[in-house]
C-alpha cells in the first residue's frame, strides 16, 4: 500500500520544501485542497510548479472543483500537466459544498452535480483526441496517460461515488476507518454492476499532525478555519491523529479494507512533519 502526503495550505511558500522532502522520501503522491473563496494557492498553479521541482513524487488534487471551471479550459490544463510531468498528474474531482465559491465563479450550485457529469464527458472525449464539436476542433495537447489523466472522485453520497464508475478511474475517501469501508463497498459495486474491469483504485484520507504542541496547535486551527463552513469543524478537528501509534493504525486499518494508498493529510506548516512520518511509516 502506498502512503501520501496532504499539503498544508496557509503557507503557499513552503511548500516546495514539502514536495521536495517528500519527494526524497518513501512517499507516493503529493496532494493539495481547492477552494475559491479562500487565501489558498490555487492546485493546478502550486502542483505544476511542485511537479517541476520533484523527479519521481505524484501530484494530485484533492478535490479540485471541477464545476467551478470552464470545462475545456481544465481538459487543456489537465492534459498539459499530465504531459509535461510524464503521467504523475492525478485529477481528484469534486462538486464544491460551499455557496460562496459558487457565487463567486458564477455558477449554480443546485446544479453541480449535473454539470459534472456533462463536463467529464467532454473531457474523456478531449482527451481521447475528438474535436470539440460545433464548429471547434480538438483541444491538445495529448495527456501523456491515453484517455487522460487518472481520474478520482470524493464525495460520500451514492450519486457522488457512481461517478467513480461512470467516469473515472478511483475512488477518494476522505473519512475514517470505522466508516471508510462501507463506501468502498459502494465504489466496488458500482464498478461491477458498470461492468468495469477490474476494481477501482482506493485512496484514503486521514488528517494528521505530527510534532511538538505548537505544530498539532497550529495544525488544529488551521483545519478548524478551512472547515468552518461546514458546522462540523470541531468535530473534525477532534479525528486528526497526533501520534506515531495512531497513525500506524489507522494505516493498518485501511489496508485491512483493502486501501490502495492513504494520503496522510498535513494541516500544520512545519515542513519537518514529513521527516517525522518518514520515520514512523
């Protein structure tokens, strides 16, 4: 099972220390959040420039907002760093749960779902090489993985984890293990009742802080910020894991539900975390 690192978002400048370490080290992909209305790098900017700065260390968004973007635009963006890094470019995908982010692209929330949907179907037919259509030819340049990019999708209602099947290539649980495996299940019969070859690569998500009181504090109110909206945040704070032997565990856990990666999510800016989980993964 492969292990991950989530990059923390209050300090876009360090975060090339973050890639690079990580890159060094027994570490799989480097992933990072999206929001709009928020004082975050934007992923598609901060992962190409990770990318650059890395040989071997995937780069994954974690959950881009796909409604949120013009559509043919994020094929041409998505298939360039897929290209351009050789095939370490994921596209984790989401619909986005905040109004404001909505409000500010100027799209309607009630419609996310849909619009998703239809923008993964231009896009599977972007990057197969199709034309645009209605008068447009086709958006290049060509992924470097045929068919695009690896695609996952996040998400916790059925709707949501269907598309997993439909349209892309793995699931993104970002939930803990005592509930983790029931949506597995979800994204597992989806794929077969799709008749999917196969099953479909599981990735898990847990949030951790490693480190002296001062980086689980900072860890602890930088999450709490960043999920406010969604009146759960105490909650969620309370589930990061701020030990080498509840980490251990949770890992343990998840490759028990047969996991394919866990991404160890960061919250905290003190970059010396991921020596730390190097040490006890």
């Amino acid at each position: 099972m492969n292990l991950g690192i989530g990059l923390p978002v209050a300090d876009p400048a360090t975060l090339l220390t973050w890639a690079q370490r990580a890159d060094d080290g027994p570490f799989s992909t480097l992933g990072l959040l999206d929001r709009l209305v928020y004082d975050n790098p934007e992923p598609l900017v901060a992962l190409a420039v990770l990318a650059g700065a890395t040989s071997r260390i995937r780069v994954q968004t974690e959950v881009l907002l796909a409604p949120l973007r013009d559509t043919a635009l994020l094929a041409k963006q998505a298939a360039t760093l897929d290209r351009m890094t050789g095939g370490r470019f994921v596209l984790g995908l989401g619909v986005g749960g905040r109004d404001d982010d909505h409000r500010a692209a100027g799209t309607d929330k009630r419609t996310r779902g849909r619009r998703l949907d239809e923008q993964m179907a231009v896009m599977r037919r972007l990057w197969s090489g199709e034309p645009y259509g209605d008068g447009a030819g086709p958006i290049g340049p060509a992924p470097a993985r045929p068919g695009g990019p690896e695609v996952l999708f996040g998400g916790f209602q059925p709707a949501a984890i269907e598309r997993v099947a439909r349209w892309g290539d793995g699931f993104l649980a970002a939930a803990a293990p005592s509930w983790a495996g029931g949506l597995f299940d979800t994204a597992r019969r989806f794929w077969k009742e799709y008749g999917r070859d196969g099953e479909p690569r599981i990735v898990a998500q847990v949030n951790v802080a490693l480190g002296p009181q001062d980086v689980i504090d900072d860890a602890r109110a930088t999450m709490h910020a960043y999920y406010a909206f969604t009146g759960m945040a105490d909650r969620m704070v309370a589930g990061m894991l701020t030990t080498p032997a509840e980490i251990r565990t949770a890992v343990t856990a998840f490759g028990d539900l047969g996991a394919d990666e866990v991404m160890l999510y960061c919250h905290g800016r003190d970059p010396h975390q991921v020596d730390r989980l190097t040490g006890i993964v």
